[in-house]
C-alpha cells in the first residue's frame, strides 16, 4: 500500500511539474517598449509591411511588361487521312523497244508519277517566341505610376505605425488610470469598511442608531460595486492592450510604467503651441499620392492615342517533316498598332479622367484645411484638459481632506454618518473627475504626438 502512494506521489509530481514547465513568462513593458513591439507584432501593421511588399512586386510586373518576353509552345497532331500530291506521267526511255518505235511505244513509255503525300501522320512541332515591347504609351505612364504606387504602401505603413502607437498609448494610459482610482477605491473600501465594523460594534451596545449602520452599509455596498467595476474595466483594458500589441490573450503581461511618471511627461509638453506644417502629416501624403496618380490616370487615357509597336521572333521546328514542307522555320517581324477612330470613346475616358482629377485636387485642399482644423482642435483638447487637470488635481486633495476630517468628527461623534457619507460621494467624485482629466489630458498628448509626427 505504501509503494502504490509513493508511485503515485511521483506521477503526479511529474504530471504537475510538465504544466509548470508550459506556463508562459510574463511579458514585462513599458509605454516605448509596448510601442516597439505593436510595431512589431501588430496584426495591421504585418498586414501593412506585406501590402508594402506586395506593391515591390507590382512594380516589378509592371517593368517586366516591357522587357523581353520569352515563350514556347508545343502541339501534337495526329493526320487521320494524309492528303497527297502527283506531278502526272513521266517519260522512262528504257521502256522503248528496240527499232522502229510508233507513238503507242511512246505513249507506253509514259508511266504515272508516284504520288507526294504532304503531311504525316504524326507530327510534334515547336515555336520558340522572343517578343520585345518597343514603344507604347501606355507602358510609360505605368513606369511613372509605379512609383506613385511605391509611395501609397510606404505611407500607408507609416500612417497604421502611427495609428497603432496611438492606440497602444491610450490603453495603455487607460490601464494605468483605473489602476490608480482601483488602489483609491480599495483604501476607500477599507477605510469604510472598518468604520463599519465599529459602528456595528458600537450600535450593538446601544451608542449609536442603527440608521448610521445602514447608510455605512449602503456607502460599502456602492464601494464594493465600484471596486468590482473597476476591476473588470483594467481587466478588458489589460486584454485590449494585447490583442493591439500582437500577442495572444493568454500571454502574462506587465505594464512597468507608472501613473504619475506619465503625468509628469506629458504635463507641459504642448503648453506652448507647437510649430505645425501639415504637409509632413502622413495622411497630407496619401492624398498627395492620390492626387498624382489622378494625374497619371489622366496620362493614361491621352497614351492611348499614341501608337504601339512591338517587334518579335519566332522559330519554328518539327520532329517529323513531310517530304513537302512549306512551313518557315525563323520570322522576324514588327507589329504597329495605330488607334484611328473610336467614335469618342478615348475622348469620354480623358474628359472624366480629368473631372476624376479635378476632384483630387479639391480632396487635397479639403485635407490640408482638415488637417490644421485637427491640430487646432488637438491642441485645444490638451490645453484644455491641462486646465482641468490642475483643478480636479487641486479638488481632490481638498476634498480627501474634508472627507478624512469629516471621519474624524464621525468617530468622535460631532457629525452625523449622513454627513460622512456626503463627503465620501464627495470625494469619490472628485478622485473621477481627477482621473478622467488625467486620461483625457494624456490621451490628447498621444493624438499630438502622432498629428505631429515627421514622416
């Protein structure tokens, strides 16, 4: 019986110590270091670095079109019935009998031809074909526009890296903002929580009424519920930072950067106005990018006007010739292609081309005009909640201060437990509207921070 606990014992420490070798390391980073690696493993950045790397490749088939074109064709044929060729009679003088000879001798001299046939059964033939694109209008334009193309995915990855380290910054600064108003709520819960208890005591040998036991008992009950909510919000912020770093939800992470470390970087940095020039913003590009390949669709449509010419070569071979054989084995030709007529339609194609680019070039001034209207706006915001933040910052410690005075006086039986728990709600009050102005005074920062980024 002891052998059989002793093999078990073992089993199982084995069984347990192969699950604490598959538990994950805990991921431990800071705001930078969270930002380099959504950069680096953010699912819409991947998707935006293959885009870049599909479009190398668009290029590439675009200047492949006018190089030299290589191909080989093979075709096998079976001729059931062979057609055949005869080149009539012909004279064979060793069929004239010796003397006088008459025009029957001669005309038996004369034997039929045996006939030519002109194929074969079996044939396999091959056509080696080098073709060169020599000039077309439209290959021009496509030179050009492949490396407008080129510069729509290079910015385009730049604008989803900025887009992503702005996110990551305000979940990040999210987090760490419930966690500071969850370690308030928790001392709060405690501090009530023990009043509580000696106000039950207290009731019970008769000192107080049990109306100041029930209105702590309804300030603990919403304290409970406010941990319990704020618990559950860093929790989904938690999960929501890894699904935008990248990296699966069950992965242990730590966030090392703290609140006020935060607060303290990102304080002042705007107070005065920044220089700002929209034509550095990435999405100021992109619709410059647009604009030109509107311009370049323009092009496009008055190549085709133009002619195309292409040159070419071809061998021909065969396994199997025929005793007749008419085909050319080496041709070298030159195709032009001349547009004459087409009843309007090329003329339609230019005239909405440049409608289509006309409207490009509004879209540009409606960004450029967006774009200042976003940084003012952005800058406002911070301004703003700087203002607010240093009052909240302000009311806060006031209010803990009269809430922490007005416990005191409870206990000593001066106020009343309504009065403590109208300084409380006081109190929990100012500590949100301190935070929110804290996430909303940081998260402006992390939108100027992108808007004024150099690409």
């Amino acid at each position: 019986m002891n052998l059989k606990l002793l093999f078990t014992f073992i089993f199982l420490g084995l069984f347990t110590g192969g699950f604490s070798q598959e538990k994950k390391d805990s991921i431990r980073l800071s705001l930078a270091e969270a930002q380099t690696y959504a950069l680096q493993n953010n699912r819409a950045v991947k998707n935006a670095r293959i885009d870049l790397l599909s479009a190398d490749k668009k290029v590439w088939e675009t200047i492949a079109m006018g190089l030299p074109q290589l191909g080989l064709s093979a075709n096998y044929q079976h001729q059931f019935v062979i057609p055949e060729i005869s080149f009539g009679n012909f004279f064979d003088p060793t069929l004239l009998p010796n003397g006088f000879i008459t025009n029957t001798d001669i005309m038996n001299a004369y034997l039929p031809a045996p006939k030519v046939p002109l194929g074969v059964p079996d044939n396999t033939t091959f056509d080696f074909t080098l073709s060169q694109l020599i000039f077309s209008g439209e290959y021009i334009v496509g030179l050009q526009a492949t490396r407008v193309f080129k510069e729509i995915s290079v910015n385009s990855l730049a604008k989803t890296e900025a887009s992503t380290r702005e996110s990551i910054a305000s979940t990040y600064y999210m987090y760490l903002v419930l966690g500071e108003s969850l370690k308030v709520l928790e001392a709060s819960y405690e501090t009530v929580s023990k009043t509580y208890k000696e106000t039950l005591s207290m009731n019970q040998q008769g000192f107080v009424e049990e109306t100041d036991v029930s209105q702590l008992k309804i300030s603990l009950s919403n304290l409970e519920r406010l941990v319990a909510s704020v618990k559950a919000q860093r929790d989904v912020a938690l999960q929501l930072i890894k699904f935008q770093l990248g990296m699966e939800i069950s992965q242990p992470l730590i966030l090392t950067d703290s609140l006020p470390t935060m607060i303290q970087e990102g304080n002042i940095q705007y107070l005065a106005t920044p220089v700002y020039d929209y034509r550095n913003s990435i999405d100021f590009k992109i619709v410059k990018n647009l604009e030109s390949s509107s311009a370049l669709f323009v092009r496009r449509e008055q190549s085709k006007y133009l002619p195309t010419i292409s040159g070419f070569y071809r061998r021909h071979e065969q396994t199997n010739q025929p005793a007749f054989n008419f085909a050319v084995k080496d041709l070298v030709g030159i195709g032009l292609n001349i547009p004459i007529f087409q009843s309007g339609t090329r003329s339609s194609k230019v005239g909405q081309a440049k409608f289509d680019l006309e409207k490009a070039r509004i879209n540009t001034e409606n960004a450029a005009q967006g774009l200042i209207l976003e940084f003012e706006t952005a800058l406002t915001t911070y301004q703003t909640a700087y203002g607010n933040f240093l009052t909240n910052s302000e009311t806060i410690v006031l209010s803990k201060q009269v809430y922490l005075k007005s416990l005191i006086k409870y206990k000593e039986g001066i106020s009343t437990s309504f009065e403590l728990s109208q300084n409380q709600s006081q109190f929990l009050s100012a500590e949100q509207a301190y935070y929110t102005s804290v996430l909303t005074l940081l998260n402006a920062k992390a939108k100027l921070d992108r808007i004024l980024t150099v690409n």
